[in-house]
C-alpha cells in the first residue's frame, strides 16, 4: 500500500470511529470526541470533513433537542470556557432513519427515529393475541408506510428495524423461546420473518433488553456502563447493561428474573416453578390481592392512583411487591454489581411506594463489600414508548448490521 493509500485509509477509519462514537452516543463535544482515542487536531480535521460531506451538522449546546414536541435526543457534551455550553456535534438526521416495532400482548406499537436519535412519530394498534405472525408483519409494514409518510422519509432511507418480543430469543438458533407470553410466536426467528415481510434489514431482541437500551440511550442509565433495567409487564424481566453491552446469556434467557424462586411453597408459575417472582409481584399477581378488599379486581393504573391517593390496600400490595422484587434484586447485585438499577414499565409509576420498600429489602440482603448499595429509579421514559425506542436504538447503534449512507 502507498503513503496516499495508507493516509486516506486512516482518514476513513477515523471517520468511522467519530460516527460510531455518534450513533452510540447521540451529540458529542469535540473534547468528548478527543475522548475516544483521537486527538484534537485530529477530531477537528474529521468533523470538519463530515460537516463538509454533510454527515454531521454543529448544534448548540443547550442540551437535548425538543423537536417537533414529541421527539428527544441523547446528547453527551463536556465543559466550556466562562461556563458557557460548548458546541456539540451531531448526526445530521435526514441521513436516514431507524423503525421500532414492538409486538406485544394485544398491542403492536411502531415508532421512526432518526439518525440524530431524534424520535419523530410513534403510533400504537391494538391487536388479538392470536393473529398469526405473518398477518401481525403485514399489519406493521402497513403502518411503517405510514409513520414514514408523516415523517418525510422514503422507504429505502431506512437503515434497518428492531423488533422486540416479550419473551427470550435464543442467540444461536434466533428463534423466540416456549416463555414468548406470545404463543403463535414461539420456535418462530423473527429477525428471518420480518425480513421476509419488511423488506428491510431487522434486529430482533426482547422487550427487557430493547427498554434497557432506550434508558442507556436516552433516560435514566444515560452514560453509565454498568446498569441493571427491571422492566415490569405481564411479567417481570430485566435488562442488564455490562461494559457498555447488553448481555443477553448464551441462550438468551439473561435477565428472566420473573422466574427467580421466591417462597419454594408458593404458587406454581406458568414455567413450572412454585413461588416465581412473577407469581407474587407482577401487576396480575398484585391485582388479584385486592379482590377481597375492594369487591373487584381493579387495573393496576387504578391500584397505583389509589395508593398515591392513600388508599392503605393498595399502598400494601405495591409494597409487598416491592419486597418481593428486592429479594431477587439482592441476587442480582450480589452476582453483578450494577451501579444503577432502573425500574420500568406499568408499576414505575408507583415511584416510592414499591421502590422504597425494595431498596429496603435489597439493603437487607445486599452484599456490600465496604461500598453503598446501588441507587434504585424509576425508569425517565414511558411506558408506551420505552420497548419500541429501545428497538431503534439497537438500529441506531449498530454501525456494523446497519451502515449509514457515509464514507
């Protein structure tokens, strides 16, 4: 190879490496570009090519941009002279776009964002638990033509989708394992399908792992390396962050702690166990508890009003969950030292009234080695959007599975 040609490859990998570290990162300072292993001159001679080559554009430094009222995007800035914000750079977003889909239990939801993690449009269909999973693809590709209508951007700007489904995917063999909560799904690989009915590159991954991916990108667990997510639906799974990675386990069952064994006389749990963390704590299990108390069986958003309303039923079920959740969390910190635990979906809302009594309990059983246990949170990103961003994010950080239009 030539002088010419050595320098122009270096030229390019430093390219990639500026654009990785944006995709992985959202908008950057230069100084925190340098961070990444180049120097100054360096990043300022790159940037300059990309903002050029129209790849990235300068953006104030006021912190994370509103844009159209419902979008957000992560930024990671540094420290400026006299205290004033620096300029941060960024992806230009109409480079392309990532599509979420997050096939759930009765619900299929869709969200496009751009390049620029920006989130421009989401949309939710309600859908029988039973439709085939053909069908459900043809119902999402239907609504991605949609989405993609309002935001502007073609079918070919699409860099890629990421799917979530609500139960293990196995990293071998790709296909959804027996604990899917979607039965027409399991032995199924939808990356392969979906693929075959989008027309379009796809990732598939669970629902956990993919909401664990939206917080680190854009909410509670941003900048962090080493985070647990505790995501709370039908059943209860979690998302663990290490070194920067997901990590999903050999067969891709890491994090079903739903199936962690609380009281061996319990009940038995759809898995086959007795006393699962899913059978005494997730929003079924606790709703069940009030029948006697209340006459009826009230939705878990009316379980949690009423305990923020002091209702003293109410406020006792979510706390014993959150005893519950704390035994299985002192596990979980005990194996893997997280520096955050991040609690989502449908019982985040109950804030205090479940995570206090959890932090107790975990404390209680916690090995401390010296050091304060980790802090619990509630997760910043809704419920109705934490699967499905978390879905793009694994487009939108993917540089190898999903290259931009940049050389």
């Amino acid at each position: 190879m030539s002088p010419l040609d050595s320098s122009s490859a270096q030229r390019s990998a430093n390219r990639s490496r500026v654009i990785h570290a944006l995709r992985q990162h959202g908008a950057m300072s230069r100084a925190a570009l340098a961070e990444i292993g180049l120097s100054r001159s360096t990043v300022a001679s790159v940037v300059g090519e990309l903002i050029d080559a129209g790849a990235v554009v300068e953006l104030g430094g006021d912190g994370p941009r509103a844009g159209n009222g419902n979008g957000f995007a992560a930024t990671r800035g540094g420290t400026a002279k006299a205290g004033r914000p620096p300029t941060l750079i960024g992806l230009k977003g109409s480079l392309g776009a990532a599509v979420g889909v997050e096939i759930g239990n009765g619900i299929v939801r869709i969200a496009v964002c751009d390049v620029a993690q920006e989130l421009l449009r989401h949309e939710a269909v309600a859908v029988d638990e039973q439709t085939s999973p053909e069908d459900t693809l043809l119902l999402v590709d239907r609504l991605i033509d949609g989405l993609l209508e309002q935001t502007g951007f073609r079918r070919d700007e699409v860099i890629g989708v990421g799917i979530a489904m609500p139960g293990p995917i196995q990293r071998r063999t790709g296909l959804t394992g027996r604990a899917c909560t979607l039965k027409p799904w399991v032995g199924l690989d939808p990356r392969l399908l979906g693929e075959h009915v989008l027309g379009l590159p796809v990732h598939a991954g669970n629902d956990a792992n993919l909401a664990a991916l939206a917080e680190m990108t854009w909410g509670a667990a941003r900048g962090l390396r080493d985070y647990a997510y505790i995501y709370t639906a039908n059943g209860i799974g979690a998302g663990f962050v290490m070194d920067g990675r997901l990590y999903v386990g050999a067969n891709g069952t890491a994090g079903e702690i739903g199936h962690t064994t609380i009281n061996e006389d319990g009940l038995v749990c759809a898995c086959g166990g007795r006393g699962c963390l899913n059978t005494l704590a997730n929003p079924d299990a606790i709703c069940d508890q009030l029948w006697q108390s209340h006459g009826r069986r009230p939705s878990i958003g009316e379980v949690i009003a009423l305990a923020h309303e002091g209702d003293a039923g109410c406020r006792r079920v979510l706390a014993d969950a959150g005893r519950h959740i704390g035994v299985a969390m002192a596990n979980m910190y005990n194996l893997l030292d997280p520096e955050l635990i991040v609690l989502g979906g449908s019982l985040a809302p109950a804030g205090d009234i479940l995570i206090e009594p959890l932090r107790q309990s975990m404390m209680r059983r916690a090995i401390h080695a010296g050091e304060a246990v980790p802090d619990v949170v509630a997760g910043e990103i809704g419920i109705d959007v934490v699967v499905v961003v978390g879905a793009t994010a694994a487009v939108l950080r993917d540089a190898t599975r999903f290259p931009l239009p940049v050389r």
